[in-house]
C-alpha cells in the first residue's frame, strides 16, 4: 500500500520527511503481521475474552429483613412511619 493511499484514508497530508519514517514503521508492522499468517487456527473457537473470567462477586442474597419499626428506632425524627426530615426548598 502507497502512503499517499493511507494519507487519504486518514485525512492526514504528511511532509515528505515523516512519509520516509512512516513508511519504515508500516513496513516493520506489516512484516511483523506475517507471522500470523502461519498460524493453524483450524477448529480453534473464537474468543470474547483473552482470559478466563469468572464472577467473583457473592450472591445477592438478603440474609434478615428488618420491619419498619426497628428502622425507624435509629430515626431522629419519624412521623406517620417515615422518616421525618426537614425540608430541602422553601
């Protein structure tokens, strides 16, 4: 692939000094990728994800149910079995 081809793709206009060194680096890259190309990956399934994951979180699980009324014991203020707060607006 010609970098004047890649410069359009990306909408990039490069000064010929940096054209040199990109191209270098694209050529290393490419020749780096070839490698894969050997790989047998018949049969092999696709992955999601590069590792094992397993949840490591607990279960959610509601151990005690507290009823309203030893709630309420710890409110400063409750009135009708809520919560008395003051209010936010005026």
């Amino acid at each position: 692939m010609e970098i004047r081809e890649l410069e359009k793709m990306v909408k990039l206009d490069l000064p010929e000094c940096e054209r040199a060194e990109i191209m270098k680096i694209l050529e290393f890259l490419v020749a780096d990728f070839k490698g894969f190309e050997q790989v047998l990956a018949d049969g092999a399934e696709p992955l999601i994800y590069g590792v094992e994951r397993n949840n490591v979180f607990r279960e959610d699980v509601a151990l005690k149910k507290a009823s309203r009324a030893e709630l309420l014991e710890n409110a400063p203020e409750q009135e009708c079995g809520y919560f008395a707060l003051p209010m936010a607006l005026e």
